[in-house]
C-alpha cells in the first residue's frame, strides 16, 4: 500500500482525496501558489510545498514543479485529481518515469481517449454507439462550414482535447457559425493548448447520462451504474444525480455493458467515466443513446455514485494504484436509494453568472441528516480570480429521488454565505422547477428559461421587518417613546438600494450598524439609511467596466462605431472563461482604453459609450 501521497491539486477535491488517504493511515502532502497559502487543503494536509506564482500555468500547471516538490517532500505517489494536470499523458509518464506511482490511468489510455475525434473512432471499431458527425483533420472554417451545413443544423463545435464545457459552442445557423467556430478554437487553446474541433449533430431532446467505470492491474474492469448530468447551463453541470430517472432495467444494462466495453478496448486501469448523449424524446431508450467521450479521471460528481454503492473511489484509486484487485466484483454491487448534487459557485446568477470574489465573512453549510458537504474553503478563506469558481458541493443521499431532492433543498435553504455571492438561490428555484421535480429535465431546460431561475432574489417582507427591527431593538439608544405611533415607515439601505421598511411598535431610536438578512441561502446587508446623499446607483454614464480581473482576448468596436443595446464590444478571459462584455444602451464608442491582449483590474475602465 501506498504510504505516502502527494495531492497535485487545490481546493476541494483536495481536501476530499486527504479525508480518504488520512483514513487509510496514507501520508499526505499538498501544494500550493501564492493565493493558496492559507487554503484549507494546505491546513488539512500532513506537509505542504510551495509551487509558485498564483496563476495556474505558473504553478499548478508546471509538472516539473509537481514531481519536484513530490521528491522533495518524500512522497511516493501522486493523485492528481481532477483538472489541471489530471488527464495529460505527458505529465502521467514523467510522473512514471521519475520513479513515483501514477494514481490514475495508464498514459496511453489518456492519450486514446484525450482526442475526441481519436476517441470516437476507437469507440466506433469497439461496438459503442457514437454521435454522427465530423471528425477529420482539415480545420479550415470554410471547411468546417460546410461540413456543420452537411451535418445540418443545430450542431456543436468541441474542442477535441476539451472538457467542463469549455472549447464548446451550439450554433444554431450558418449565420452564427463563423463567430461561434473563432470563439471556440481561441478558448481551446487557451485551456488546454489545442485549438482543433470537432463538430457533430445536436440533439434537441438530449440527456447526459455517464457510466462510472473502474479497472485494476489484474484484468478486472467494473461499472459502478449510471448518473444522470443534463442540468446544464452552458454545458457544465449544475445537479447531478443517480442513477438515472427514467431508466430501466434493459436499458441500464445495455449502457453499463457499452461503456465497460469502452474501458476494456483502452485497456483502463483506475477511475473513469464513460460520458453519452441521449435522445430523450420518446424516454430512454438503448438504441437512441450514443457515446460522447471518456474523463479519464475522477469526476467532480462522483459522490453521489459513492453515495448509492457505499463505495470510496478514492480508496479505490488508491487500492489499485498499489498493485491491489477491485475489492468488489460486479457481481457484489448495487444501487441503494437515490444521491443528488449541486456545485456551489461563487458567482452571481442575476448578473449572467459572472465569477464573484473576495473574503467569505460567512460561511454556513447547511448540515441535515443524509447530508454530505465536500468543500476546500472555510469562513474567512478568500476567492481569488485565478481559479475555478467551485466552492463547495452538497450531496444528499435519500430512499428515493424525492426524498434525496428534499434533503438537498434543505442543505441550500440553510447555507448562508457573504459577501461573496453565490448561485444557491438558482439552485434551489431549480430543484423546484416542475420539469426537473418530475424527471423529465434535459440539457436545454435552464436555456429555456424565462429569467425566473436567475432573478436576483429578494427577501421576503417578514424577514426584512425582522432584521429592521432586530437592528433597532440592538440601537444603543433604544427605548420606549411616549405617544410613540404603533407603526412608522422608516429608511434603510438593502445592499446599496434604499428601501422603506414598516416598523412596528412604539419607540424613537434609529439603528445605527448593518445587519445580515438570511433567507432561502440567499444574504443581504441591511443598513441604516443617511440623508448624505448616498443610496442607489444612477443609470450609469456608458462606462464599461471590467467586472473582475482578467485578460482582454478581442476588441469587437471601434471609435466612432455606432452600438445598439446588447452588441457585444469586447471579449474578457477571467477565471478560465470568455465574458463578452455589451452596450448597455443604443449609442456611440467614445473611448476604447484597452487592446487585445492587455490585462486588467476588476472595475478598470475598459470603453465608453455616449448615448444617442
């Protein structure tokens, strides 16, 4: 058995892979940049080494730094995670070839199945289904154009080498096609060194429904069932769930069977995950699903598989990696009750789900029974820009699926987290939504949106009079009022927006400091109102502000351009994302005060647009 392990990663995955190996009585040592020297995983682990500089391609990116600082600590393996270096094969045989174990997957299975058009061919050759579509070398746009025309619209462009969504766009029409193609080759490269793409058909119905997979040096190649991944926004999960709804017995073993015949063609070895579309509109069906790709990794959502098979992959991982057999056969697994999970991100929904930064003055999880919180921060940590907005996961585990989404709407409804904003109150109004309360969710289910899922929530009136009264009631200066009026309307601030707040009871103090209002897992500030002029902003003067620290990829304007409401003016790279920033009003370009390629500080000035 291994004995020491060095977790070449952050965060939360960190943290979860430390709970595990301590468990098995394994030595753990982190690493860390410069933003996470007081992060949590550095705190949990045994030992920790310094790796560099904050930004990910000067630290958590450099290999060599990871081998180094895994010699240099005396570690004997490393677990990469997931992201960062966890699916480069190079950096799997240098960790090899240093003379230190590789928790994960042989590098010719990564290789085999990092390309996505590599990959689907190989599937092809296996007997597993695979999505119609192009797959070639030739990536000339006019090319590429006429094979999505042939293919027929809508399709998606991916990146061959993606992953988490990102390197991939869903193109509507020609018209679209050209823009949608440049975005996706830039952010490919950007992510993961490759700006080559795919394309295949869209499908209008479709479910994301994976296979969890595992082998081990023996010959030994298991599934441990399905999970159902189609609340997307954008292509990146939301909720996550197993197993599947809807899915029967037939079809389960019909898909088991496919993605076990996947990881045997590659030969795998450690944790995987066999990823399939479905077209889901006449149910589930096991002629109408179709191979997508392979993780070959572990995956963010893989709790809610150890929730319903009692099974540690981690423990798994590391099992295998030290030369031991699967510790079950096939034969010794099943599926108990129903697990579900929801990423919490620091983000803000209201705002197109822009990343949200800064210290976590609170953070409260809610803890119920059949909970289980994964997290890699705590209350005072700091959100830096550098990394993956992902602050914790909440998994519930239940008897069935309504009892596991109960659970889990209690855990969000408890969490109270500020001033960082976070998407708990999108998650919720999600759990909620009639399609997903049902089962009956596909990919395309929050794009069709109305607005109400990301609405800015608002608190309710009873817990705005609470808090305003609470304020008054802890005033040094409170007491009792003759003649007092019984109710009285009184001014205060709701995070910078003046609101008018009925107070009830006789009394002439005013409040004098803030207070939090908490309700649903949404946080607001409350605070008292002074006549200095200060409350809500204007309706801006055509600043053009850059929301949060990054790189300027492209300028779409020029001065003296004529823009219209919504027209995108320039291109924002920021924790690992393009953010297109608008016009937010019919007007002219004034100014333009960055070019391509130039880095800038949240709320720099960017442009300026005049009004007409």
């Amino acid at each position: 058995m291994i004995t020491s392990l060095l977790i070449a990663n952050r965060g939360e995955i960190a943290c979860r892979i430390i709970r595990t190996a301590r468990a098995m009585g394994i030595r753990t040592i982190a690493v860390y940049s410069d933003a996470d020297a007081q992060a949590l995983h550095v705190r949990m682990a045994d030992a920790a080494v310094h790796i560099g500089p904050s930004p990910a391609r000067e630290s958590y990116l450099v290999g060599d730094k990871i081998i180094a600082a895994a010699k240099a600590s005396g570690a004997e393996a490393i677990h990469p995670g997931y992201g960062f270096l966890s699916e480069n094969a190079e950096f799997a045989q240098s960790v090899i070839d240093a003379g230190l174990i590789w928790v994960g997957p042989n590098p010719a299975s990564i290789t085999a199945m990092g390309l996505k058009d590599a990959a689907k061919h190989l599937m092809a050759d296996a007997g597993v289904p695979v999505t119609p579509g192009y797959l070639g070398e030739n990536q000339e746009p006019a090319f590429l154009a006429d094979r999505a025309a042939d293919i027929g619209y809508p399709v998606l462009i991916k990146a061959v080498a993606g992953g988490g969504g990102k390197g991939m766009r869903l193109v509507e029409n020609a018209t679209d096609f050209a823009d949608a193609l440049a975005s996706c080759q830039r952010e490919a490269a950007a992510s993961f060194g490759n700006p080559h793409v795919l394309i295949e058909k869209y499908i209008q119905t479709p479910r994301h429904i994976e296979v969890q997979v595992f082998g081990d040096t023996h010959g030994n190649i298991v599934h441990l069932f399905e999970r159902d991944c189609s609340l997307q926004r954008r292509h990146q999960k939301v909720i996550e769930e197993a197993p599947a709804p809807g899915m029967d017995d037939t079809t389960r073993d019909a898909l088991c069977a496919a993605a076990v015949r996947a990881a045997k063609a590659v030969d795998y070895v450690g944790a995987g995950t066999i990823e399939f579309i479905a077209d889901a509109s006449e149910g589930l069906r096991a002629d109408r699903i179709w191979f997508m790709e392979m993780n070959t990794r572990l995956q963010v959502e893989h709790p809610v598989t150890e929730e319903i098979t009692g099974v540690d992959l981690v423990e798994w991982q590391l099992r295998v990696a030290s030369g031991e057999p699967l510790p079950l056969t096939q034969a010794d697994l099943s599926i108990n009750g129903w697990a579900m999970e929801a990423r919490l991100y620091a983000e803000d929904p209201a705002s197109g789900f822009l990343p949200s930064i800064g210290r976590l003055d609170l953070f409260q999880l809610g803890e119920v029974d059949g909970g289980r919180i994964d997290t890699g921060v705590g209350e005072g940590a700091e959100i830096s820009p550098f990394y993956d907005p992902m602050i914790a996961k909440l998994i519930a585990h239940g008897a069935d699926r309504d009892d596991a989404r109960a659970i889990l709407a209690d855990m969000l409804a408890d969490s109270a987290v500020w001033p960082v904003k976070t998407n708990t109150p999108f998650l919720l109004r999600a759990l909620s939504h009639p399609a997903f309360a049902a089962g009956h969710v596909d990919t395309g289910l929050i794009g069709r949106d109305d607005g109400s899922l990301t609405a800015a929530p608002q608190p309710s009136t009873a817990a705005l009079t609470n808090a305003a009264m609470a304020m008054v009631a802890a005033s040094p200066h409170a007491g009792f009022r003759l003649n007092a009026p019984d109710r009285r309307d009184a001014p205060f601030l709701l995070d910078g927006e003046r609101v008018t707040v009925a107070l009830h009871g006789p009394g002439s103090a005013q409040p004098t400091s803030a207070m939090l209002v908490a309700e649903a897992g949404a946080v607001w500030q409350i605070m008292p109102f002074r006549q200095d002029g200060r409350g809500s902003a204007g309706d801006g003067d055509g600043a053009i502000i850059a929301p949060m620290p990054g790189r300027v990829i492209s300028v779409d304007v020029a001065v003296g351009d004529a823009v219209a409401k919504g027209q995108k003016l320039l291109t924002l790279e920021a924790m690992k994302m393009e953010h297109s920033l608008t016009a937010p009003f019919d007007g002219v370009v004034a100014e333009l005060l960055v070019s391509a390629g130039a880095q800038v500080q949240v709320e720099a000035v960017l442009a300026r647009i005049d009004g007409e």
